[in-house]
C-alpha cells in the first residue's frame, strides 16, 4: 500500500491507543459507532487512511497510514482534539461525566512489510556496489 505525495512515497502504518479520562468505560452505547464515523472523517481530511479501529468501553485501538508530513503527535492531537469537541457536545451527559474526553498520553508503535533485518541486509548490499 504505498503511498504518494508530489515529493515522497511512503508506507507508513501506525498503531495508536489512547483511553478516556480516567479510563472511564464511557465509550458505550451509540458512541462507538459516531467515534467510527468522526475518526474517519478526520483521518480522510488529514489525507491518511484508517485500515482497522476497535473501539472498547475504556479504550481505542487505531491502525492507519498516514503522511510523513505529520508526526505521530499532530495525528494524535488532531483526532482527539475533533472527536472530543464533537462527542461532547453531540452527547452531554460526557461533559458532566468528565472534564476532558481523552488523556493527553497515548501509545504509538509503527508497522511495516519488512523487518529491521531485511533492511539492514538491503543497505549491506548496496555498500558493495
């Protein structure tokens, strides 16, 4: 699945977990499916793609790939700031349930089509050349 912009190609797959405050099991009922559909939006709008999202009562798992012009911070920044604006005001009993939707913390690991191994091998090779 590689990607292009006007000066990069790039594949580069994220996995992100973040939880609510305080972990709260508050990602119940409808708000999982609305999370689905603002994630989605907002990764289209920031030009990534999201392959798979699980969402649990106190947590959310999200793989996607997205440009290398945006660190992983700005993505997490990005997608926490709009879904909690739009969740918080779209079902109010979060405001009066927590005073921020998400923590600041959250997990980032990156995954790809090769191993560590196979790319050092690849620069060994070209050193011979």
């Amino acid at each position: 699945m590689v990607r292009r912009t006007r000066h990069a190609a790039y594949e580069i797959c994220y996995h992100f977990v973040w939880v609510p405050k305080y972990r709260r099991n508050v990602l119940v009922d409808d708000i999982p499916q609305r999370l689905t559909v603002l994630l989605h939006e907002k990764a289209q709008e920031m030009g990534g793609e999201i392959i798979d999202l699980a969402i649990q009562p106190d947590h959310v798992h999200l793989f996607g790939i997205f440009p290398p012009t945006l660190t992983p911070h700005q993505i997490m920044h990005r997608l926490k700031g709009y879904t909690a604006f739009v969740l918080r005001k779209e079902f109010p009993h979060l405001r009066s349930r927590l005073p921020n939707m998400w923590t600041r913390s959250y997990y980032v690991g990156t995954a790809g089509n090769v191993s560590a191994q196979t790319i050092q091998r690849y620069i060994d090779a070209q050193k011979g050349r």
